[in-house]
C-alpha cells in the first residue's frame, strides 16, 4: 500500500482549515481549495495563527510549525489537484452538491487517488455513484475542531475496497487519531446519536421547558459533557446540524428526527451560530470561542 504524501482539501470553512492543518502539521503537502477566495484568505491566516499557537504552546517544534506553514498550499482552482493521493472534501452537506464535486475531481486527480468525504451524515454508497472509482470513495469524517478532537470515523460505502480502508485508516492513525468504522447508514455513529439529542435540546427550548443557559447546564453538570446541546450545536454550525437531521429524517423514515422548527427558523433568519456571531447565543457577550 503506498504512503499517502499528498492531500488536497475542498472547502476552507471550519472543518476543511482544520483538517489542512492537521495535515500538515503532519507532514503531508496540502493544497486547500475554495471557491471563495475571501474565505481561502480567511483560512490561510486562521491556520498559520494556530500553527504558532501550537509552537509556543511547545506541542509542535518550531521547525515543525514552518514546515506545516511550507507545506500548505491554497487555491481557488480545484485543477491543481492533479497529483494529490487524496482529496477530502468538506464542502457544504448537500448531496447534489458534494456529487457535484466529486464528479468534476474524477476528471482532474490520478487514476489511484482516494476520494473521501467529511460528511456528518450523507451515503458514501451514493456520494460513490458520482465517480467511476466506487472503490476509493470513503467516508472520513473528523470531529470539530480536527487538529484537536482526537476520533475518526470511517464510513465505507458498499464498494469501498480493503486496500482503499486501510490506506485511510492508517493515515488517521499516523495522525494521532483513534477510528472506529461505521456502516454507511444516514448520520453513521457519531450524528445518529448526538443530533437527536440537539433536536431535543432545541424542542426543549421552544417549548418553554427551560432556558437556554439552564438546558446547557443541566447537561453539562448533569451529565459530564464538557459542552451543552445548545452551545454545540452553535459551534457546530445550525445549518450544518439541519441539514444532518434532514437526512436522518429522510433516510430513517422516523418523525423523532424531524428537525424542531425553532431550528429551521433560526437558521432562515442566518443565526447559524459561532461562525455568524450569533446562533442560540450572542457571541459578543456569550460563551468563549474554542481555538484550535
Ligand atoms: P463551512 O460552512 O464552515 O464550510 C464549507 C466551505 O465549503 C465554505 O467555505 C464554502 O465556501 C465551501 N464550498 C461550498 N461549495 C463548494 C464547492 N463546490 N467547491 C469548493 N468549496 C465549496 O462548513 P463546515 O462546518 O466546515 O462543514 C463542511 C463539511 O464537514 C460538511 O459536510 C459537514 O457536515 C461536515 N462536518 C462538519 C462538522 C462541524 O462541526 N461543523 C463536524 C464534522 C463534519
């Protein structure tokens, strides 16, 4: 099995940056891709931010950290993926969308190029029809933020080969991550559990069982977790976590999934959550931002 050197990312939003760098702080060249140079600028200096913070934390050599900085590369022309191992893409959660990608990267990358997909819920099986290379298409979705949350979760789709599996599970690993592997059913694991969870948080709210802050707390204290529901789903993004519900709700075929509506109102409003400045919570006088 050959050594996966490089890798190109689609989309600079909050996973794709995160998952560049981590990339390259492992020492692996990376293209970054968006078609949104504004937000590809965003990330370039986002990214070599966190690279020095890892420097003078001492977690990262300062070697290390202009290496990385060396190894990132970025790019609103998805061409220039012509010689990469493997793509990951991290693009918005839409399949059609994510399809969409998936088909024009078959025209560009080597014929021995694997095809991943960060995606929080949707079939690597269909996401594999796009390509004619259902072998390499996989799922590898990362947690947030992925330079710091130490789990992988690898999806195959119904053709995923051995070989492609393996390559990818061993890259995740070289990258200090543990991996559990799902079968590709709608959310997989980690979302089938968490974002009812959300969805009940959000039900709770509407319904005037609780505040906002007390839903956060009673499970924060009550529970362990180290983030309440609501501030999740914040940091997660709203319209991410409608969209996953979406497709737990279609694909389940169960009404406990259907996304609650002060959900879909908030996200109609654009409340989409840390990356907006405002979700459930205000962010100029609400909880502390997380920095990878
Ligand atoms: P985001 O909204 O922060 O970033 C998405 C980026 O993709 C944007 O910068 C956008 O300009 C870009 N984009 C959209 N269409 C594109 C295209 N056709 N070509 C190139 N770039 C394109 O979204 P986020 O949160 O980073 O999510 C990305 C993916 O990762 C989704 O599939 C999501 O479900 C998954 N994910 C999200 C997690 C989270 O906590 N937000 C956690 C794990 C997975």
């Amino acid at each position: 099995m050959a050594e996966i050197r490089s890798v190109g990312v689609v989309g600079a939003g909050q996973m794709g940056s995160g998952i560049a760098q981590l990339a390259a702080v492992n020492g692996v060249d990376v293209w970054l891709h968006d078609t949104d140079a504004e937000v590809l600028g965003r990330a370039q200096t986002s990214i070599s931010k966190n690279i020095q913070r890892q420097v003078s934390k001492g977690s990262i050599s300062q070697d290390n950290g202009a290496d990385a900085i060396r190894r990132l590369k970025f790019t609103t022309k998805l061409s220039d993926f012509h010689s990469v191992d493997l793509v990951i893409e991290a693009i918005v959660e839409s399949e059609d969308v994510k399809k969409g990608v998936f088909a024009q990267l078959e025209k560009i990358v080597k014929s021995s190029t694997i095809l991943a997909s960060n995606t929080s819920s949707i079939s690597i099986t269909r996401l594999a029809t796009a390509t004619s290379r259902p072998g390499q298409v996989i799922g590898m979705h990362f947690m947030n933020p992925p330079p710091i949350m130490k789990l992988v979760e690898i999806i195959r789709g119904a053709d995923t080969s051995d070989q492609t599996y393996d390559a990818v599970r061993c890259l995740a690993e070289r990258w200090g991550k543990t991996v559990i592997f799902s079968n590709d059913y709608p959310g997989f694991i980690v979302n089938r559990i968490l974002m009812p969870m959300i969805n009940e948080a959000f039900h709770t709210l509407h319904t005037g069982v609780a505040t906002k802050e007390d839903i956060d707390t009673g499970m924060k204290l009550g529970t362990g977790h180290p983030m309440g529901p609501l501030e999740l789903a914040d940091f997660i993004g709203l319209d991410v976590c409608l969209s996953i519900l979406k497709v737990l709700h279609a694909g389940l075929g169960d009404n406990r999934y259907a996304p609650c509506p002060l959900l879909v109102q908030y996200v109609d409003a654009g409340r989409l959550g840390r990356k907006r400045g405002i979700g459930v919570y205000n962010y100029s006088t609400g909880p502390k931002e997380i920095k990878p």
